[in-house]
C-alpha cells in the first residue's frame, strides 16, 4: 500500500512540474476578460477605420437601405461562437421621425443611427438563455466603456419570430439608455386595437400609477403612419359569383354583368389573343401624420376618427406582380409564342413540304405526333371562320401604322396573311405540325374562294402590288386582283348571253374624228361599256396624265379637228395639246391604253435575271414588254388611224425624237415655238429607233389596229390565279416559316403599338428601338439563304427576349395609363422610375435576371392628386370585408390601415425632471428623449420597442 501510496504521489509531483512549465496565470485574465478584451480590440478596430476606410476593406451595402452598411466579426467564449456585426452609414443627417423607408428596423424601433448586434452563432441566430443574454450585453456594454463608444449595442433574444432585443447605450458619464423590443403575433387585446390603449400603454411606462393618467397632463410627442393597402381580386369572390351563375336563368338579366365579368384589359389591343395579367396587383398608400403633442387620452380617441386626408403627406407605392421581373417561362404573350414560331422554322428544314410533316408515311412523323399535338377539328373550324367566314374586310393597311414597320418585309396587321400569322402563334402551341395543318387549310379555303369566285376577305382587290411586303402577301394581294376580274368577266359573259338587245353595238360605233363625242369623258364612257378589261381608275388617270403632258391649253382636249378628210377613230382620250400626225397634219389623239400587268416581286426578279443573262439589250427588253408595247401601239394605231411609227415614238417616248442640231428634243418648246408656221417638224429618230432590225419597228408593224376594249387583256386572271396557287400548295416549308416568322413579329409589334400608354417618352423611345432592331435582325429571312442551324436562328431567339421585355414595359405602361389617366404625373413618375430599374435586365433573359432585387418605389403625391389615389380605394364589398370583426379607426373610403405605426416620445431636461442634479453639467441642459416608443401592429398582431433613458 505505501509503495502505492508513493507511486501516485510522483505522479502528481510529475503532473505539478509540467504545469509549472506551461503556466497559465488566470489571476491576470479570465477567459470571460479576454472576450470582452476581444470584443473591444475589434471595436477599436472599427473606430480608427472609420466608414471610409471600412468601405474599403469590404463592407456589405444592405439592399434595403441606400445608405447603411454592415461589417462583421466573429468572437468565441469558451465553446461558443459569437458573430458582432457594425451597421453604419456614410450620411447620417435624416431623422428617424420622417419615416424614412430605408431604415433598418432597430434604426426604426429605437431611433439610433449606428449600432451594434452580437448574437450566437446558430440556427436560430438568438440568445433563448436569459441569464447568458444579459451577461453577453454586460460585456458588450465593458467592452464599449472601455474604449468610449457611444454606440447601442443589442442582442436577439426569445423565439426568432418575435423580433425581441435587449440593449444598452452608454450615453458618457451621466446618462444610460436601455432597449427592449417584444411581438405579440396573435390575440392582441381590444385596448391595444386603439389609439387611446396605446398611448395609455406609453404613459404607463413613466407614470408613479394609474390614476396618474387622468390626474396629471403629460405632454406626449406623437408621430403616426398609416399603410392603406388596395383590395386584390379576391378569389372567393369568383366562387361565389360562379356558383350564383350555375343557379341563375339561361337568360341574363338586365343590367347583370356577372356572366361576364371584365377584364382589365378587354379593351386592350392584345385581348384579341390572349389575356395578360395586370402588372399592377395594387397600391399601398402611406399617410403621414406630423408631430404633435397629446395632453390625454380624449385627444387620442378624436385621433382615431381623423379621417386619412388630414394627414400631412400621402406617399403612394405600386405593387407589381412578381414575374413582370423574371417571367421564367411562366408568362404567356406575344413573346413566348413567337418563341415557339422560331422553333418551329429551325425544324422546318427536315421536309421537303408541308405535308411531309402531318403525312404517315412520312418516317419521322412518328416522333412530331409524339411531341407535337394537333388541336381538335373545332378548333381549327374555328380560327378558319374568324380568317374567311366573319365578313369582308378591306382596312386601311397604313392607319395608325409605325414609321419604321415597313421597314420589316412581312404583312400589315390586318390583312390576311397577317391574320394567319397571328392566329398560327396560338394554334397548338405554335408547332410544326399545327401550323402544317393549319396552313393546308388555309390553302384550301383559298382555293375554294378562287374557284367559286368569292371575294378574298381581308385583301383588297383595286390598286397595286405592294413590293414592299413579304412574298406571299403579294400573291394573295394578286390574287385578289385575279378573283375581281375573273368575276368581272363572268357577270359580262352572263350579261351577254342574258341581254337580246344591241346595246353593245351602240357602243361599238364608230365615232368620227371632229365630232363632241371625242371628249375625254364621251369616250371613258364608251370604253367602260364595252372594255374586255375592266378600266380602273388609276388607267384613267394614267391616261389623263398623258394628255395634260402636252396639252399648253386646257380647253384643247374638246377641240378636236373637224376636218373632213378625217379618217374614223375609235379609243380615243383626246387630242394631245397642238401635237399633229406626221403625215396627215391631224391632231395627234391620245388612246385609252391598258394598265401595265401587275407583277409579284418573284416575277419582277425573274425578268431581271433574264436581262442579266441577255446582257443590257434594248431589244430584249423590248421583248420582255412586248405585250404591253404591242397593246398601245394597237390601241394607238385605233385613235390615229394615220398615224405612222415617228407618231407613235413623238407620243410614247418623247426622248427617242430627235430634233436637227440638237440631242434632245423639248416638247413643250416645241408647241410654243412655231410648229404651226414650220410643217412637218425637221427631226428624227434617236440612234436606238432608227436601227435596223429595230424591235419596236417590228412590233409597230406587227401590231393590228384595235382599241383597247376590242383587245385581249394583258392580265389573264385564270392563268396567273392558277400559278399563284400552286405557289402557294408547294412553297418550301423554310421559305413559308421565314415569311411567317417576318410577318408575326412585324403583326405583333403593330399591334401593341396600338395601346394606348399616355405621354410616356421612354415607352415611345423603346418602340422605336423594338421595329429598328426587328428589322435588322429579319434582314437575313428575305433573301432566301437560311439554313438550319443557322446564326439567325438564335439571333431571333435573342430578339424574341428583346420583345418579351419591350411587351413587359408595354403591359405596366397601360395599365399605368388607364389608372392615373386623370392624374398623367402618377404614371408617368412610376414608369420611369420602373424603366430605370428595370433597363440593366434588358439585354438578359428572363433567368438571367436578379429576382432579389425589388422594385420599391415611394411617390409622394400632389393634394390634387389625392383624390386619384382614393378613388382607387373602392367601397370593400361584403364577402370582402365579412373576416373584419374589429376596427383599428382612420377609415378610408371603408377600408381600414393595414398597418399602423406610432413613436410617443416624452421629452425633459435634466433641470427640471428627476433627472436634475446638483451639480449637472451644462452640456446636459438640453432636452433629452427620456421615454420612447415605437408599436407597429395590425389588427391581428402588436410589436413593441421602448427605450428608456436613465441618470447613473
């Protein structure tokens, strides 16, 4: 046992030497000494940096506030860690009353500008031990002493949704303020609901006891802020209403809109295809009221039953929905769906036509019937009556049109390649197949109107091809064309076979060259009557133009030669001004000619080419246009029976007459200057004319001597009709979908210029840019030189995200507009300060963009501007208002603040409160805040903040 006994004492005499040798002397410093010392080197730290040197080394600008940043530490005691973090701003000049809405909610709660908050490292990230909370302040509170910091230090405490701290300031040598915040998150008492409870709660925190409260005037500083919040569509409201629709009559009553209920949008341009959702849930609007001083609860009551106007400022903020920001996929418009068009011309590569892709032999129609679904026959019924079966159409294509969109080479808005566009962006989710099946239909259609010889709606059948659109409008604008005339010929060939009198030999008279009837408007009589082509205006007029070239006096085109050697003319206009035949000195006529054939873009290409692979020859263009040339020369030939080939040069193609000693030849000189005294004229042909083996001699001589209604037009409509429909059953597919591609977002931009935004300059701006940008990036889609996988193809794909923001904008600015129409200032501030925030996201796609950032917009409002903001605020309807039970006071229009805020503040000197002392100094002998406190609740929950400050 004794040898035991020794060997443990050497051990323990082991033990006691080695930690001789690693001594740790702890009457110098305990650990819980060196975490405040730690604690206050860091401080010290923070204080020689300052907030210039601290922004420097990385401190954290917080989102909520412009003008607040935190840096951060980490502190360990024993086996805890602790994490104390600095709040500071650069310019700390604002006070807390103004309600300044970028304060941080301890700034807000206790009224001080910079501080500290220590708390543990953990989940909850609060201190739920009271005894360790108030010995982790003491230290906070040492650490601050010792390097005199004035700053308030605070520690979470309590469950985290209670939102509750404990502080402390030490305000120098003589003053120390206190904090405690706490929640209450459900069960607030009735007291509590009203003003006069809640300012008998901040008096009961100085008061020696309760009938101190009506047996003393305390003069309490108060400050108030009301949050209004605009009623959302409640959803129950919808169920309800549908279950009353399910009762109600077949028949709808008189004056009951329940059946159908209007959006906001109804009247909106793009309602026509879909329905967007509107970019402004709500407003919430904040009423300020300035300080005041209260004596007694009575005055708190009258408080209550101010009304919101008495306040001294109205601050009104937007609500907006959540994917007007960062759409992920979920927004449906204009933009998504064009998407999908893109898609579907990178796929439309894979076939030859567009029936490969809905036929069953195709082989890889199996995995398109697979991914891409057809829409059922209603549907499709459906959108073929809305484009040939609603009436006919013809709008005026360049009404309320952009500057810049003919620069895009599709089809206007309403026509009816156009229409199809549109309507194929929303059929079957805009895939290949749809569109395939839709545009085999619409194929069919068209031929069905050609073969029965119906009008085609939505095109227009006078006037001229429009070379500026895409392809395929020319040809239905053609085609219309054809189906006009072919109908046309078909009424004048029953009416010949129905009439038995002799009406057209009237016509066909001969009509003596000095007779009346040789006036321009006898014989656009005559040839109206018995024209194998129908005489369009535009003929007329072409015609008029010609004889008012050469005409020096008005009244010669009814002053026709009489002579009686006259031979007979037939289809003339007139004589034009004093020009004579060559060979018989009688006045030279002009003749009613035939309009030059319409041609498609393809067609005018064609002939180009073919001039191209001829070489630059006169005659080849001559034969390009020898139908045209031979009908003039024939129908010129019928108005000047003498005329000779010179005649027909000096009349069609005054440059080609050459007069002697001089290359060209200056018509209307001419007739003024002696033609008369010196016949015939000394001139002759130009080189080109005179030639031999001339083609236009040829054609002269060729040419037999008709009018033009003896003639045979020189538009067949049952030929080119037929070549434009099989154009039209066998276009490639790419070459259809780049038309389509071309002419849905140039229809799509044209429709949403139509909406109605109000003066906003920067939506104006960004339309501009939208058809500019549209138009250089379709550039590629009109030569058709695309192939798939193609740079353009993810070039459209980048603008579809251009659009989808331009839309975005589009959307916020009308419903802006309708809103504040009689206030343009509220919409006008809200969307530029909107496109502000909004500009750095639009060159990114919608999951680019930052959705942490919010748009958070405060506006102050005009007092004209006050009634605006209240009529949005409409009469809570009952199933709107059937949960509120209790009322916090200070109605608006029967709407009840969302939230209420209030700061009582008592206010004294040290000399004349029980703060005095003898021997005070005079730096304390100004007012002091001795009791504040701020309560932020609602009708359902109250959160408390006071500070209290003491003498030591």
């Amino acid at each position: 046992m004794a040898s035991s006994s020794k060997a443990k004492l050497t051990e323990e005499e082991e033990d006691e030497e080695e930690e001789v040798e690693h001594f740790d002397d702890f009457t110098l410093a305990s650990s819980w000494e060196r975490f405040i010392s730690e604690i206050e080197a860091t401080c010290r730290q923070w204080l020689a940096d300052g907030p210039k040197n601290l922004l420097e080394k990385g401190a954290v600008h917080l989102d909520s506030s412009n003008n607040l940043y935190k840096v951060k530490s980490e502190l360990k005691n024993a086996a805890k860690i602790y994490s104390m973090e600095y709040y500071f701003g650069i310019n700390n000049k604002g006070k807390i009353a103004d309600w300044n809405c970028t304060l941080h909610d301890l700034q807000l709660c206790f009224g001080v500008q910079e501080f500290l908050v220590i708390s543990p490292q953990s989940a909850s990230g609060v201190v739920l031990d009271a005894p360790e909370a108030s010995k982790l302040l003491s230290a906070v509170a040492i650490a601050l002493s010792n390097c005199s910091s004035l700053w308030p230090a605070f520690v979470p405490v309590h469950d985290p949704s209670r939102k509750a701290f404990i502080g402390i300031q030490n305000m120098g040598t003589i003053f120390t303020r206190r904090f405690e915040a706490d929640h209450i998150g459900s069960q607030v008492p009735i007291k509590f609901m009203h003003l006069e409870g809640l300012y008998e709660l901040f008096v009961s925190k100085f008061a020696y006891s309760t009938p101190d409260h009506s047996m003393h005037i305390f003069k309490v500083h108060l400050v108030m802020k009301l949050t209004y919040r605009t009623l959302p569509n409640d959803d129950d409201d919808d169920d309800i209403q549908e279950a009353e629709n399910e009762n109600a009559e077949s028949e709808v009553m008189p004056g009951s809109d329940n059946r159908n209920r209007k959006h906001w949008d109804d009247d909106c341009p793009w309602s026509e295809w879909y329905s967007a959702e509107d970019p402004v849930k709500g407003f919430d609007l904040v009423a300020i009221w300035s300080e005041k001083v209260v004596e007694s609860s009575l005055e708190m009551a009258e408080m209550e039953n101010a009304s919101p106007h008495d306040a001294e400022k109205w601050i009104l903020t937007p609500n907006l929905t959540q994917n007007l920001d960062s759409s992920k996929g979920e927004r449906i418009g204009f933009a998504s769906q064009l998407q999908l068009l893109v898609n579907a011309l990178d796929t439309s590569f894979e076939a030859q036509f567009m029936e490969d892709f809905v036929s069953v032999e195709n082989p890889g129609s199996d995995n398109l019937k697979s991914s891409m679904v057809i829409p059922p026959p209603t549907v499709l019924d459906r959108v073929l009556k809305d484009l040939f079966h609603e009436g006919l159409k013809f709008p005026d294509f360049a009404k309320d049109e952009h500057r810049s969109s003919q620069a895009i080479k599709g089809a206007p808005v309403e026509s009816l390649f156009a229409q199809f566009c549109l309507h194929s962006l929303w059929f079957g989710n805009c895939n290949i197949r749809a569109i395939a099946v839709l545009w085999i239909e619409f194929v069919r259609e068209i031929r069905w109107c050609w073969e029965e010889s119906q009008p085609l709606p939505k095109m227009p059948a006078n006037g001229s091809i429009d070379l500026s659109t895409c392809l395929i409008n020319q040809k239905l604008q053609m085609l219309a064309i054809c189906i006009d005339k072919k109908r046309e010929l078909n009424e004048e060939f029953e009416d010949c076979l129905g009439s038995n009198d002799d009406a057209f030999a009237h016509m066909e008279d001969d009509i003596p060259v000095g007779e009346k009837s040789t006036s321009f408007h006898g014989q656009s009589q005559g040839f109206d009557g018995k024209r194998d082509s129908p005489l369009t205006t535009k003929g007329l007029n072409e015609s008029k133009t010609v004889i008012s070239k050469f005409t020096t006096n008005p009244q010669d085109v009814d002053s026709a030669d009489k002579s009686p050697s006259d031979s007979i003319r037939r289809g003339s206009a007139g004589p034009v001004g004093s020009m004579k035949l060559l060979k018989s000195s009688q006045s030279l006529h002009a003749p009613f000619t035939q309009n030059a054939p319409l041609m498609t873009e393809d067609m005018h290409e064609e002939r180009l080419r073919a001039v191209e692979a001829f070489g630059d020859s006169f005659n080849f263009s001559a034969q390009l246009e020898r139908e045209t040339l031979s009908s003039d020369m024939s129908a010129f030939k019928a108005a000047n029976p003498d005329a000779v080939f010179e005649d027909f040069i000096r009349w069609h193609s005054p440059g080609d007459w050459e007069d002697d000693g001089s290359e060209a030849n200056d018509l209307s000189e001419n007739l003024t200057e002696g033609m008369k005294d010196d016949w015939p004229p000394r001139g002759r042909l130009s080189k080109r004319m005179s030639g031999n083996g001339n083609l236009w001699r040829k054609i002269w001589n060729d040419a037999p001597t008709l009018p033009t209604y003896e003639q045979k037009p020189l538009l067949d409509p049952s030929r080119e009709g037929e070549k434009i429909l099989h154009y039209l059953e066998t276009v490639r597919p790419h070459q259809l979908l780049e038309q389509m591609v071309c002419t849905a977002f140039r229809a799509s931009a044209d429709t949403l210029n139509h909406t109605k935004f109000g003066s906003l300059k920067e939506m104006t701006t960004k339309m501009d840019q939208l058809y500019l940008t549209m138009a250089s990036t379709l550039r590629p889609l009109q030569g058709n030189v695309l192939s798939g996988n193609s740079e353009t193809i993810e070039d459209l794909r980048r603008l579809c995200v251009i659009f989808e923001h331009v839309e975005k904008l589009l959307t916020l600015a009308a419903s802006l507009h309708r809103k504040f129409i009689q206030a343009p200032r509220i919409s006008e501030a809200i969307f530029s300060d909107y496109y502000n925030f909004y500009l750095p996201t639009m060159g990114m796609g919608s999951a680019d963009i930052d959705v942490q950032k919010e748009f958070d917009m405060k506006l102050q409002l005009r007092l004209k501007e006050r009634h605006v903001a209240s009529n949005m605020f409409t009469p809570p309807t009952a199933n709107q208002s059937w949960r509120k039970v209790l009322s916090m006071g200070n109605l608006l229009n029967g709407h009840e603040p969302i939230l209420r805020e209030i700061i009582f503040s008592m206010r004294d000197r040290p000399g004349d409160s029980h703060y005095a002392v003898g021997s005070s100094p005079r730096s304390y002998q100004q007012e002091i805040e001795t009791y504040r406190m701020y309560i932020c609740g609602t009708s359902n929950d109250l959160r408390v903040a006071l500070s209290v400050t003491s003498y030591d």
